[in-house]
C-alpha cells in the first residue's frame, strides 16, 4: 500500500487525485494539505465533499501530517510552496512528485539539490500523451533540423491558469532549442520584423473551460507537419500523478521525470 499526502488538496487537480484514489487497492490518500484561506474543515472529507475520506485530516502545515505517509504530492501550483515541502519531504526522507509548474531555474535547481536526500520526480505534465507528445517532439525535430523547417509551439488553456506559456509548452521549447539548435525564443509576437531564421515561438492562448491542448508546427515550404494532444478532461493528469507516486515509492534518491516511470 502506497500513503500519499496531496498538497493543494483542494484545488482542481488534488480533488481529481482524492476522488480517483478511491479506485486504487494499493494506493490510498491518508492526508491534504491546503492554503489556511482555503480551509472550511480539518476533516478532509468534508473539505472535499468526498464522503469516503471522512475522518483523513487536512492541514496548512505539511509538517503536522508528514509522517503518516510514504509519498508527497505536491500540486499546490505555487512554486514557493511546492520548493518548501520539497525541502521538507526530501529533509524527511520522503519522495515527493511534483505538478506544479511556473519554477524559475534557480529554483529548479535547488529542487535538483533536494533531490540528493530523496527521490524527486518533476514533470510538467503528467499524461500518457503528453510525454509521448515529448519523445515525438524530440525525434521529429531531429529529423527536421537542417532542412529548412521553421518550428512554432502553440498551448492553449483555461482562463484561471496562472502561468504563461506553460510547463508543457517551456518542455517543448526545451526540447526543440536543444535537437535543432535554436538561438533564440519569442513568447508572443508583436511590431513589424521579419521571422528570424533560428527563432522558436511559443504562443499561449487563455479563455473558458479548456484543460489544455498543445501543438508543435513544422513550417516547411509547401508542407506542414503538426503534433497535437489534446486533454478533455484532468483525470489524465490525476492517474499520471498516482502512478508516478506508486512508482517512485522504493527508489533512491535522484532526479526523476515522467519519462522514468513510463520507461520513455
């Protein structure tokens, strides 16, 4: 049996994470963590609406909770607070999975350091797809590299995400500025200037319910290549959450992605 605690527990993703765990024999959610604004209960299944989780505690002290559990979940989407309870659980010696996006490298840096005391896994995303999306990314754009393509990353989602591009799209980016070389990026396009030939632009578009979609373009002359996944509903995200906490469980302490737990 794999204890989780999920910080941002009653956010959209943790409740999609509490509500999907009851379907998992050897997985089960023992605590929440959650902003003190937040919190209308003590009881996490009365904070959540989930009447099997009656009698579980929710704090906003990771601290109070920590030792009923095997694992941390950390989506709180603050990256403030996701680097504090990686400090904490990796200080404890507990492997902590992370979905919270919006990081600067110097704080993923220290998440890296966190990483020497215990397992830290980080992903932008946690889906199936999306990491196939990744992989797919990477080997077209190797092909693609000096035949003359131009590359742009288009991501769309919600009006309530916080962060802009994305953790999926700055992935991608990543990705793509490393196998073709790129020298310079464009986060949006404004003014009067010609397309640079080793620029990559990454567009972020908000509006409505939209729980995420991205697309890489290859631009060539007279042909167009696009990869494009698309998430209809958060569960995706949650299931992909669980397994990397089912997985990570065991492991030594390292540096894990994705990847790693699908044997990408």
């Amino acid at each position: 049996m794999t204890k989780a605690i999920v910080c941002g527990a009653l956010g959209r993703m943790g409740k999609s994470i509490l509500r999907l765990s009851l379907e998992y024999s050897d997985f089960q959610v023992v605590a929440g963590v959650e902003h003190p604004d937040c919190l209308r209960s003590t009881d996490l299944g009365e904070a959540s609406g989930i009447e099997e989780l009656k009698g579980f505690p929710i704090t906003s002290r990771l601290e109070e909770v920590i030792p009923f559990c095997d694992v941390v979940i950390e989506f709180s989407g603050n990256p403030t607070a996701s680097l504090s309870h990686a400090r904490l659980s990796t200080i404890l010696g507990k492997p902590i999975v992370i979905g919270t996006t919006g990081f600067s490298q110097q704080e993923v840096e220290e998440l890296k350091a966190c990483s020497q005391n215990a397992p830290v896994l980080l992903s932008p995303n946690m889906s199936l797809g999306v990491n196939l999306l990744f992989r797919l990314t990477e080997i077209a754009g190797k092909v693609l590299r000096e035949k003359g393509f131009d590359v742009e990353v288009l991501e769309v989602h919600h009006r309530y995400k916080k962060d802009a591009p994305s953790g999926t799209a700055l992935k991608l980016e990543e990705i793509l500025k490393d196998v073709m070389n790129l020298s310079k990026s464009v986060h949006g396009r404004d003014g009067i200037s010609e397309r640079g030939k080793d620029e990559l632009g990454v567009m972020a578009l908000r509006g409505g319910d939209v729980v995420g979609e991205h697309t890489v373009y290859f631009f060539g002359f007279g042909e167009r290549l696009e990869i494009t996944h698309r998430a209809t509903s958060r569960d995706i995200f949650a299931r992909g959450a669980i397994e990397a906490a089912r997985w990570i469980k065991n492991k030594p302490p390292g540096w894990y992605s994705m990847f790693d737990v699908l044997g990408l």
